[in-house]
C-alpha cells in the first residue's frame, strides 16, 4: 500500500528537525507531480528488480516514443527483448535510489535527477571478473502525464549538467543550430520545451532537424522524431534551402545530409522512421541515401544500409528486390553505388558493395532515362534549335563521343580518332553562334565542365581531354561558371574531383591569383564541399593517390583553406583527421595530412592515459584508485599509458612525474652506483604519489627475499628480467600476488600446534576466512592494482614463451622488450607474436610521435617515453648556448667547470674576479641526485636546500661530504638564525645562503655568526672562508636595503633578491610598478656599491647579460631539471606567464 500523510515538523534546542505529528492528507497529491516522483521511481525499479514486464510496461511510454539511451551509449530499441537480456544476464538484482531531484519543465514534463545503486550477481560471469556487480549511475528521467492524468516514463538518459547562462531563446534559431553543431543536447531539448520550432530555417538554409541529422547528432534526431520534446512536431519531409535561391526545392533531406556526414545511427534512424526515404533523390544530383554514402566513401554506412535493410523497410518486403532496387538507382551520370566506389577507386567499398549489386545493364539505363527526362536538357531545352543553343549542343556532342570513342579504342586507333575530334571540335568552336559559356547537353552544363567529367581511361583519353580543355579556354571559356547538374558546380571542382592537375594548372593560367583562390574555397551548393575538401577525401580513398596528393600541395600553394566547414559542419582538415580512423582511408592518412601542410603532428591513433594532477598546493578533482592503470591496459585498446624510468625511487621525482601523466615509473633493484633500494626509500616514494593512480614497478633479476617487504612498502609491480623459466616466472608471481582467496563456506581451522603452519598462521588463516566473509572482493581488488610481468634484454627462452598462456592465467600482465639490448629484430619479432597470442600488453621504450604509433600498431600499449637521466641531460643542454656541454668556449666573465680546489674557497675567488658561479639546487636528501647535478657539466656549485627540503642536520654534513669533492657545496639555510652555521663552516661548505630575512638586524646577525665560524675554522686564510649570501625576500629587507647592502660590502657577501617571495611580502605582481621598482632599487644598490648580486634567470647567457655573480639555474635543480627534460621547456616559463602566486 501507499500512504498520503503530512508530517509536521519542530526543531529541538539543538537544531535538530523532530516529526512533532503525523496525520492523514486530505487532498492526495496527484500521482503526476514532483512529489510523488520518488515513489514513481522506486516503483518502476522494484518491478525491474521483480521481473514485473507488465508492471514496467504500464509506466512506459508506447515504444514508438519510448526514448531511452543507457550510459554506454546503448539504445534500447525494444523494451522487452531488452528486459529479457537483464533477465538472462542478472540475478537478485537490486536497485536502490540514492538521491533525486526534480524539476517541472515548461512543456509539462518532469525532469529527475536519480542516482541509482544498483547490486546485482551474474548467471554466468564472464571471465577474470568477479561475480557480483556493484555501481552507481546519475540518470535523468522524463516523466510526462498520460492520457489519465498517471506518469508515465517517457525518456532516460545519462546525467549531463545543464549551465542556464547557455540557454537560447526560443526565437533564435541560429543560436540553437550552434549549439547543434556543438554537440550541447540539452540546450536544444531546453530549447524545444520553451517553443522553440524545430521546422524554422535560418539564413543559411538550415533548421534545427536537418543540422542535427548533418552534424550525426542522433540524440536529439530521437528527441525530435521519438520522444517528440516541445510543442512542435517535425517535419521529417523538410529539405535544405539554397540561400541563394530560396525558391528552389533541393529535395535534400535530413538522411541525405545524414548519410554525407557518414554517421550510421542517424542515418539507420531517419530511414526507420521513414523508409519512403530510403530511394528518396536529391534534386541536383539524383543520389540515394546508399549513393550518398559511396559517393562519399563511407564504409560501414553502406554496409550497415544493407546489413539492416530488413529492419528498415515495412514486414514482408521482398529484401531481395529492394536490394536490387537499390543498386538500380544511379546518378544523373548513370552510374550507381558500386561504380562509384570503382570511380574513385575505393577497393574497401567495392568489396561491401559488390556482392550485393545485381542490377542490370538495362534496368541501370532505363532508371536513367527516367531521371534525364525530368531535366529540361538537351532536346527538352526551351532555346532547342536555336543557332545559339545548336551550336553548344554540337560542341557537347563532340566532346561526350570523343572521350567516349577514345576510350574504348585499341592503342594504334586512338591516336587518329584524337586528331579526328580535336579537329571537329576546333571547327565546331569556330562557328560565331557558339558561346563556350552556354549550358546545353543533358545535365545543362558548360562545355568544359563536361570535358573535365570522368577518369581518364589511357593516356590518349587524357591527351584529347587536354586539347579539348585548351581549345575552349581560347574561346574565352570561364572554369568559374557553374553547371546546373548534377551537382551544380564549377571546372575547377569537377576537375579536382577526378585528379585532372594538369587542367586545374591551365585554369589556373587564365584566372588572376585572387579568382582561382577564391574559386578553391567556394563551397558547392549541394553538399558544401571545397574542391580541397573532394582532394582530400578522393586521396584517402584512391588506391594510387600520389595524384591527389599532388592536388593538394598545389592547391594549398595557391591559397585553399583547411578550415571551411561543409553540410555537415566538417572542414577539410576534419576530413583528414577523419581518415585515420575510416576503413579503406587509413593507409593514405598520414600521406593526406603530410600534403595539406598543416604544421602540426598528425593525429594518434590512441589517446595517452591522463588524470587529474597533484600540484603545488592542490588536491585532484578527485582521488584515483591505484587500479586505474590496469584497467586502462586491460579494457583500453585505443589508450596507451606512458612511463617513465627513474634512476631509483626518488621521493621529489614522484611529485615532478605524477604531474605529467605518467602511468608508472619502473626503477631497478639497484641504484645506479649499485646500492639496493630499501623498502623505506620505496616507501617515500609511494607517499608522495597518493590521490594518483602512478605505479612504482620494479625489476628483478632473481627471485627477492625482500621483495614481499619491497612490494608492502608501495611497490604496485614487479618486472622479472630475462627469466630462464616459467617455474622462474610462477616463483616471482607467487610473491606479487595475494593468494586465491580461502572459501567463505569452509569452516576456519583449528589453531593447534599440529597444523603444519604452526599457530600464528593458523590464526592469521582464520582470521582471513572471517574477514572474506564480509570483504570477499578484497584480495581481488588488491590484485587488480598490481602488476607482474617479465622484462627481456635478451632474447626469451622458447619455454617461456610457449607458455605465456598459462603465465597469464597466473598474473604476467605485461612483457616489457628492450629493443636496445636485444638489438636482433627476428628474437624481438618472437617476443611480440607470443605476448599478442597470449593476450599481455606489451611494453616498449619509444620516444618520438613516429614510433609510438608504429609501435602502437605492434600491440604496444604501455609506453616508456623518457628516461631520468636523459630528461636530466636534456635540460642541462637548455642552458648553455647552442646546448654544448662540452667542447666550446667560454664566454666572458664564466667561471670554468672544474673541481673544487682544497687551498681555497673557489665560489669567493670567483666573485672576487668577477666571474659567474651557476649552482643548483638538491631539494631532497638523495646522493645519486646530487652527484648526478654535481657532475652535470653546467653548475659551479650545488647548493642543499635546507630552507623547504625534509634535512636533518646529519643528513645535510652526509651530502656535504658526499658531494665536496666533486663541486663546491652550498646551503641555503631555514633562516638567519639557523643554529648550525658553524658546523656547516667547519664541513667545508663555500657559501650559505640566509633565506627570508626579516631586516637589517636579522642580516647583521647572520653576518656575523659566519664571520665567527670562519675565524674559528680557518683563522686569518680568507681565502677559504664561507661566503655569506643574504636573501632580500621580504618587505622588511627591502626597506632595509642600504644598511643590508653596506654590511654585505664589509662582510664581502652577496646580495640575492628573491623574486617569487618578495612579490608576495609586496603583495605586488610581477610587472607592477611597485614590484618592479623595489626590486630595481635592491639591484641598483647592491651594483653600485660593487656588491655581487645573485638571482634566476633561464640561461647562461642572460644572467651574464644581467651581471649577476650568483645564479641558481633552474634546470641546475632536482626537480626542476626532470621537469624540464618532461616537457622541454624551462620552470620559469610557466612563472613568467602566470604569477597568480
């Protein structure tokens, strides 16, 4: 039963909402109404949970409105054999409403906004998958009344927020087809609820119902022709108008544009709902449905025509005849689908088409006919016998035979019969009636439009062409002037469609630079297609298209556009991008996309695994699970995830690389210098990478006694490197993976001390049951998250790779392939075979755009895109000028790289002689790091970044010792009052660097105290004294600037202003007035009082340029140096271009 009741509500001292009575309701809610919607839905869905059909039935709308579209894109066509599947598929399902919303439309509808729990258990679970089903989904239903006034469900679909600022008024019909052409649904069913006529055309010809069909916008086609949303019913007869002459009827419908953009859901759907339409002719051209998309290229549209026929046309057809029917059909030209796929010589489409085509000659000619006796052409034209129009008519005939004859004569004939009609032609031209602009023959075409029309046969055919085309040129022929059939175009458009370059050139030596231009960007009237836009796709298509792709250069010379949008709102550029992912286009692309001259790289056939990044003082959208990865691997074949290789699991290299998208970072047992990595380095590392889906995965190359300790410190993989055998390969699995998970079922064990695992095993046994009990995906869920798999530098033992099957079946999820190492392709070639006959995603190290996608073509899908040392050495080049390390000279004022020396203090001897000292930056405790800066071949001087990094003072000295004799060390210290300046002298450091200094008195202490410990650790030897560095990045030292200065000068420190802190203590921008000038005044200060300044800035050259004695390069730094070396530019870019700090 369903009760009506109101409650009344109080609120309690403590602001709490108690029901302080309940009662009856007088006046029961409506059942249509917001208020009883919650009951609509939780109605509807235990009937679907009950397997209530009829229930379910009662509540809908009749199928033929029924619109509903689940989320992955599924469209429920039949209601019950839908509802059988859910029964065949599904046991004990549950649904459950977790929230809702509604919303009175302004048509009278009602809008909800569920989430829905739903729980459910397979019949038969597909493989690797777990046996129960268990999600949520954002829906939104359409309940509308029924003829008693009962809901009635007449819409659902995925949930898509809906931003009113985009709300189109009802009158303005170019703002809506905008939003058509921008793929915003919900504005336009917003837009049909508030009147808005979908049958209304705007200025250019189109209406909302023809875009949506042009654009393949098959949602809002169901939302006008099945749920019929708004106050307008469509007119599913309505055609495209031509704004030049609005008078004319196009016959153009929605499945004519439809089947032009290629789109098969819309174009199926416009012919369900109306298969009249299915031989329905365009004017202008005559073309079909299955026309358009052979005249097109469209693969799978033409197969899906015929594939579906039976379903589109009403019961009882005879498939067979329509079928035939179909291929009888032709083009004013006579010629039907399958001779167009021939023309344009598109061997995908014939293999479709042909099977299929058993039209007869006679049946083609006699539809033919037909169709020319409908035109007022040839002997039907209102001028016929006249002087003028006979001697167009001559000079067509001429032509139309001429091709014709040459065509099918035998090579020792043509010749002659070219001389025969060039000479009847020149004649025939001579005759002072004839104007070669005139529109005579069949189609009410220029005469050179027709010679141009066809391919040419043999090289005679081309030859007479030519000739022809150069005769009426004389004659003042204009390519430019348009025919009226059958597609209404110019020469010029005709010619490129069939590859005539030749003639396109002579066309293009009687038009003037700006005709022929704008003649290559004029769109036809038909379909809006340029005559790059016909290059471009007949390229794709052509089984020899070295012609076409010649076409485009020339025309791209000559000023053609790749941004015009056709019909179907494409551009030539689409049309490109298009044919790496289209049927019988795909081997031309990337020879299509090199000649349209884009500069930019071609499209991927993949996308790359991303998600949403943790920066600086950010948290992501939201937190990604660590199984994300492998999903991505397992159920992604167009995704490729990218990887990077760490020289070890440096904590700061997982912040830097977590930015950029990358998947997994592999390291090794070792570090470079041979040192094995801890579980507690491990650890670090996987700290820094929570909230992100990123995989630390590690190489093995033996079974580990850690590795178990290893793997529970935050390793999410295990690679094992050239295994001598599958029982080598099942030892490491057994370690990666949690084991089958016990029965929930089987009673727990006694915990005796008989049992073979003695007692603590025992109990930790018995415990697991339980926990299985109430956790049963768990073990499952964890394993998804890791990773096993091999890695081969040699190649594979025969064993190993005949039984990746089984290996598979136990974990190896991924086979890593080091082309370098192995080096022989055929031992390579044996890897990939078997890891793509087994199933397991291979991976590979690739950088360049080129050979990822060749390597994607391989089976590839989990990439190796940059190593850390060469990221490092890739930024360390983007300093120096030209990116020589090594080998050149130096430039004025450089400090040398060279060894510190043990007789003085290098840095101080330096800025005495007015030369550079670069330093970097080690923000993290890690020696490898810092060797790696120290030895870089750019930096004078490594400073240990006390001031943000996690040191301890044994920490700092161990790097200090690690690093002295490799370079000269720096520390920039938490702050002038750091207790540990003394022992950092004594250790040998050569300068130290107070950060954030509040004022002249904190400067003078600073000073000070290095003076005290440079006396006490060296005496009166100056010379190896520490170099003192005060850092002005506060308001306080800036207005202190004098005083800090003049003690700098006693002192001989060095002045660094620090730009990003400095901005924010001024609360002032870079680039604003007081920024700018307090900086100026620091710098200006320190220079005239010969205090050596230091700073940032992007290369050598510039801070050279800028006189400073100090610079930290921020490629110089840990961080900053991976970072650069990722994404190929310098940290201080993004800075420059963004100071929202």
């Amino acid at each position: 039963m369903t009760a009506d009741i109101i409650w009344d509500l109080a609120r309690t001292a403590d602001g709490r909402w108690v029901i302080s009575s309940q009662r009856g309701n007088p006046e029961p809610t409506p059942a249509f109404s917001i208020e009883r919607t919650r009951q609509f839905a939780v109605s509807y869905l235990d009937h679907l949970d009950r397997r209530n059909l009829d229930g379910m039935l009662d509540v809908l709308a009749p199928q033929s409105e029924l619109n509903i579209a689940l989320n992955q894109g599924l469209i429920i066509e039949d209601f019950p054999q839908w509802f059988k599947m859910i029964d065949e598929t599904f046991i004990n399902s549950k649904h459950r409403v977790q929230g809702l919303v509604a919303l009175e439309n302004a048509d009278g509808t009602i809008d909800s906004h569920l989430r829905i729990h739903f729980t459910a258990g397979w019949r038969n679970p597909p493989p690797d998958t777990d046996g129960a089903i268990d999600f949520s989904v954002n829906r939104i239903w359409t309940i509308r009344p029924d003829e008693n006034g009962k809901p009635q469900l007449v819409s659902q679909r995925p949930f898509v927020p809906f931003d009113l600022r985009k709300r189109v008024d009802p009158l303005d019909v170019i703002g809506v087809l905008r939003a058509v052409r921008q793929g915003d649904t919900e504005v336009v069913r917003d837009w049909l609820r508030h009147g808005g006529n979908p049958n209304d055309y705007a200025t250019d010809g189109f209406n909302l119902f023809l875009t949506a069909a042009a654009t393949g916008n098959a949602d809002i086609l169901r939302m006008l022709l099945i749920e019929g949303v708004g106050c307008h019913k469509v007119d599913p007869n309505c055609s495209l108008k031509d704004p030049e002459h609005p008078e004319y009827v196009t016959d153009d419908l929605a499945v004519h544009l439809a089947a032009q953009h290629g789109d098969v859901q819309s174009t199926l759907l416009l012919l369900s709902q109306n298969p009249e339409h299915l031989h329905a002719c365009m004017e202008v051209n005559k073309h079909t449905p299955l026309l358009q998309a052979a005249f097109y290229g469209h693969v799978e549209l033409a197969r899906s025509i015929l594939d579906k026929l039976a379903s589109i046309v009403p019961p009882g057809t005879d498939i067979a005849e329509e079928t035939r029917r179909l291929f009888t059909e032709t083009t004013l030209r006579g010629i039907n689908a399958t001779e167009l796929a021939h023309q344009f010589h598109n061997q995908a489409l014939v293999d479709v088409l042909e099977p299929f085509d058993t039209a007869t000659v006679e049946a083609k000619q006699a539809y033919t006919r037909a169709l020319l006796e409908s035109i007022a052409g040839g002997p039907r034209h209102p001028e016929a016998g006249t002087p003028a129009q006979e001697a167009s008519e001559t000079v067509m005939r001429i032509i139309a035979s001429g091709l014709a004859e040459v065509a099918s004569l035998d090579a020792p004939d043509r010749s002659p019969a070219v001389k025969r009609f060039v000479s009847e032609l020149q004649e025939a031209t001579e005759n002072p009636n004839f104007d070669p602009n005139r529109l005579a023959g069949e189609l009410l075409q220029t005469p050179i439009i027709a010679a141009v029309t066809g391919n040419n046969a043999n090289e005679d055919v081309a030859r007479l062409r030519s000739e022809c085309v150069e005769i009426l040129l004389q004659k003042g022929a204009d390519p430019d002037k348009e025919e009226q059939y059958p597609i209404a175009v110019d020469a010029i458009i005709r010619a490129a469609v069939f590859n005539h370059l030749d003639i396109l050139k002579k066309f293009e030596a009687v038009m003037t630079p700006e005709a022929i231009k704008y003649a290559l960007n004029h769109k036809a009237a038909v379909n809006g297609l340029t005559a790059l836009h016909d290059s471009v796709l007949r390229a794709a298509t052509s089984r020899s298209p070295a012609g076409y792709l010649a076409q485009i250069r020339w025309a791209r010379s000559l000023g053609a556009k790749v941004d015009i949008p056709d019909h179907t709102n494409r551009t030539q550029r689409d049309f490109a991008v298009a044919a790496f992912r289209t049927d019988g286009q795909k081997n031309n692309a990337a020879a299509v996309w090199e000649a349209l001259q884009l500069n930019s790289p071609p499209p991927r056939p993949y996308t790359v695994f991303s998600y949403e990044n943790l920066t600086f003082l950010t948290i992501p959208e939201r937190v990604a699970d660590k199984g994300t990865v492998w999903r991505t691997l397992a159920g992604s074949g167009d995704v490729i995830v990218k990887n990077i290789e760490l020289d070890g699991p440096n904590a700061l290299s997982a912040e830097v690389v977590q930015n950029h998208s990358f998947g997994t970072a592999i390291i090794n047992r070792t570090w470079p210098d041979g040192r094995p990595v801890s579980a507690q380095e491990v650890q670090l590392f996987a700290a820094q990478t929570r909230g992100t889906p990123l995989l630390p995965i590690m190489r093995f190359t033996k079974s580990d006694p850690y590795i178990k300790q290893i793997l529970g410190a935050g390793l999410f993989g295990a690679l094992l490197v050239d295994p001598e055998s599958a029982d080598a390969v099942k030892a490491l699995l057994r370690d990666v993976y949690f084991p089958e998970r016990p029965n929930a079922g089987v009673a727990p064990k006694a915990s005796t001390a008989e049992h073979p695992l003695g007692k603590r095993a025992v109990g930790a046994d018995n415990l697991a049951q339980r926990t299985f009990v109430d956790y049963a995906k768990m073990m499952d869920t964890l394993n998804d998250m890791f990773i096993g798999g091999l890695s081969f530098r040699k190649p594979a033992q025969p064993e190993v790779l005949q039984t990746l099957p089984a290996l598979k079946e136990l974990g190896v999820k991924l086979i890593e392939v080091d082309h370098a190492s192995i080096q022989d392709s055929e031992a390579i070639a044996a890897i990939e075979r078997a890891a793509r006959a087994a199933g397991i995603v291979l991976s590979g190290r690739f950088s360049t755009d080129e050979q990822i996608a060749h390597a994607f073509e391989r089976g590839y899908r989990h990439i190796t895109t940059i190593t850390e040392d060469e990221a490092h050495r890739a930024s360390w080049r983007n300093w120096v000028p030209g990116g020589n390390i090594a080998g050149r000279d130096l430039l004025p004022r450089e400090m040398p790289i060279r060894r510190p020396s043990q007789d003085f203090n290098d840095v101080r001897r330096a800025l005495a002689d007015n030369e550079l000292v670069v330093f970097g930056a080690l923000t993290t405790p890690d020696t490898i790091n810092a060797l790696q800066l120290a030895n870089s071949g750019i930096l004078n001087a490594v400073a240990i970044e006390r001031e943000h990094g996690t040191w301890s003072t044994e920490e700092t000295v161990r790097h200090i010792q690690a690093m002295r004799d490799h370079t000269n060390v720096i520390v920039r210290l938490c702050s002038a009052l750091d207790p540990d300046v003394a022992t950092l002298v004594r250790e040998g450091v050569n300068a130290l660097i107070a950060t954030a200094v509040l004022d002249a008195n904190e400067a003078r202490h600073f000073l000070n105290e290095v003076k005290k410990a440079n006396v006490e650790t060296y005496g009166d030897d100056r010379a190896k004294w520490t170099v003192p560095v005060i850092m002005m990045e506060t308001e306080g030292a800036a207005n202190d600037t004098d005083e800090i200065v003049a003690m700098l000068k006693e002192h001989e420190g060095v002045c660094h202003p620090g730009p990003l802190d400095l901005s924010a203590s001024l609360g002032a921008a870079w680039g604003t007035e007081k920024y700018e000038s307090t900086l100026s005044k620091i710098e200006t200060t320190a220079k005239t009082a010969g205090v050596p300044l230091a700073g940032v800035l992007s290369t050598l050259e510039a801070s050279l340029n800028h006189g400073f004695g100090m610079v930290l390069a921020p490629m110089g730094m840990d961080g900053g140096a991976l970072n650069t070396g990722i994404v190929g530019t310098n940290p201080l870019e993004s800075l420059q271009s963004d100071n929202t700090a």
